[in-house]
C-alpha cells in the first residue's frame, strides 16, 4: 500500500540533517541505515552508504533516482548461481572462447 498523497513523499530528516549546507563534491560516502527514505531532489550527486543488513553498499544519485527509496538500489539477498558442475563447465569453454577470440582479433590489428 503506497504513501498518502496528503502526507507527502517520507524522508528521513537524519538523512537530510547530513547533506544540508554540504557540496557534493567535498563530501565522501554518506552512510545511513535508512532503507525507507525517498530520494529526494536535494540528494542528487551525493554518495550514500545504504546498510543491507551485513555492509554498507554505495549508491551514486542521479536525477532518474528521484522518487524511488534508497533500498531499492542496495540488494539485501546475494544470488548464487544455478547449475553447478555442469554449468561451470559451460562457462570455462565460454570464457576460452573469448581470449582465442581476442587473441585472433589482436593477431588481425598487428598484421594491417
């Protein structure tokens, strides 16, 4: 269920405390534990520290982030990929196809 329209967009006023009067530039990684803060249009250019519960993940605003929590863009669950023995067979045949793939390119640049 979203937010009321009346209440207006919630952000943490810790969050806002800590970039008020400050540069983006000049200030380094902002950490917060604040997962439920909206981005607000002030944030725009600063770096946050958002806690996913184990670390801090940095996340870069851009204006395309306004609106949206700063708990979407710092992921709380680490995938771990499907497939096993199998796969991992796939992926090492992949990876050699790519370096002989780059060696031929290179090989091609030094004989023009």
């Amino acid at each position: 269920m979203s937010r009321s329209s009346t209440k207006g967009p919630y952000v943490d006023p810790r969050v806002l405390k800590k970039i008020e009067g400050k540069k983006p530039t000049e200030t380094g990684i902002i950490k917060t534990w604040s997962r439920a803060c909206q981005i607000a249009p002030e944030m725009v250019g600063f770096t946050f520290g958002v806690h996913n519960g184990k670390n801090h993940i940095e996340v870069f605003v851009t204006e395309d982030m306004v609106g949206h929590r700063l708990g979407e863009f710092a992921l709380t669950r680490k995938f771990v990929r499907h497939g096993g023995k199998m796969q991992k067979e796939l992926e090492t045949k992949q990876k050699e196809a790519e370096i002989t793939a780059a060696k031929a390119a290179k090989g091609a640049e030094a004989k023009k």
